[in-house]
C-alpha cells in the first residue's frame, strides 16, 4: 500500500532563517507531487505542483520554492523566512494519469511557526 | 479557473441529527471530479467522498451522501445520523480530468460541530 511521509512535524524558526521540509512517497511510481498551505482556520492553497522530476510548478509567486530531486520526494524550501510564512503546510500525492478516479492523498503536515 | 465556494464558514448539529454542507463550483468543463475532504483536529486530510461528473447517481458512502447537481453546479454533502466524531472541517474540492497535473481546487471549509 502507498504511504506519505513528511517532517518535521512541528518547526519554529526566527525571521530570516532557511526552511526546508520534506515529503517522500512509497508504494507507487510516478506519483504527482504537491504542497499546500493552509493558515490558520482557513482553506487550502496550493504552493507547487510537480509531474516529475525537478518538474516544478508554482501556483503562488512568494518566498518558497520547491524541488524534486528525485521520483518520490518533494522538498520545499526557502532562503529567508518571513512572518507571513507561518503556517500547516500539507505534503499530498495523486496518481499521474489525467483521467484517472482518484483523489489526493495527504501526509500529517508540519505546523511551521516563525517568530 | 475554477473555483469552489463553501458558503457556510460554521454549522452545528445535534447528535443523531442529519446535517447538510453547501458547495457550489464554477467551471466551464464538462468533465470533472468531486470531493469532499474532512479534517478533524488532528488536521489530518480524509477523504470523504467523491463524485464523477459524468454520472448522474449521487455517490454514497455509509452515513455521507451527496447531491451532485451538475447543472446547477451544486455539490453539497448530507451526514445522516451525526455522530461526535464527524465534528472537523470539511472541504470541498474540484479537480479537472483535463487540467495538467491533477490539482485540487478547494473551498475556504467549513467548521462542523456536533453537539450532545
């Protein structure tokens, strides 16, 4: 069976440091690759999307970016924190084909704080 | 683009009671998928329910059911028999069969709270 993994969990860290989170995916080939944000009591937004690798896409111009160095793992990154960077940000996977009937399937998330 | 909007930010329901969520979406594509996502405190993502555009029954699964109106571009989601633990945020979502990448399109939630 197919399984996401994402950490940390939980991450604090003060204006101005460097993010990086990571997302990796077992069980499947080829998946579709995504990360959302979502702050606080709010929807979700989806930050980059990736069909393959180092195929990124980015959905919102911010201070994020992401890469896939390799077919089942998903990082995203920044140089400098900002405050406006806090929030859960929710690693997911969906199969590749187009048409095919499935949904996306989501790791735990990692509560990120910036102080 | 699409959009997805769940008009209700709140809704409260009583124990046992049945509970309906109102989603509506706008596209111009004839073909689509549906969901309905529920995030409990733990804020983990679980599928609710999905729906194909292109069939007509409403899909079921146990005590959630929906009413796809595809005309009317309406996809709300029913929870018959409320139980405490359905209490989450539940989201809608859109997905194009089209649309490079199978992105997800989802509604701002709303909060469900079951009373006892």
């Amino acid at each position: 069976s197919q399984t996401i993994h994402q950490w940390p969990a939980t991450l604090v860290q003060p204006v101005g440091s460097p993010l990086s989170l990571e997302c990796t995916v077992e069980g499947t080939s080829n998946p579709n690759l995504y990360w959302y944000r979502q702050a606080a009591g709010r929807g979700l937004q989806l930050l980059f999307y990736s069909v393959g690798i180092g195929q990124i896409s980015s959905e919102v111009p911010q201070n994020l970016s992401a890469s896939r160095p390799q077919d089942r793992q998903f990082i995203l990154s920044s140089k400098k924190l900002l405050l406006s960077d806090s929030g859960f940000y929710l690693c997911a996977w969906s199969v590749r084909s187009p048409g095919a009937n499935t949904e996306a399937f989501f790791g735990q998330g990692t509560r990120l704080t910036v102080v | 683009a699409q959009t997805v909007t769940q008009s209700q930010p709140e809704m409260s329901v009583q124990e046992a009671e049945t509970v309906t969520l109102s989603c509506t979406y706008d596209t111009s594509e004839s073909d689509y998928y549906l969901f309905w996502y529920k995030q409990p405190p733990s804020r983990q993502m679980i599928l609710v329910i999905r729906q194909e555009a292109y069939k007509q029954q409403n899909a079921t699964e146990n005590r959630f059911s929906v009413n796809f109106q595809k005309a009317a571009k309406s996809f709300s989601l029913k929870i018959s028999d409320s139980q405490l633990g359905d209490a989450a945020m539940y989201f809608c979502a859109y997905r194009s069969s089209y649309e490079y990448g199978n992105k997800l399109v989802f509604g701002a939630g709303t909060i469900l709270r079951v009373k006892s």
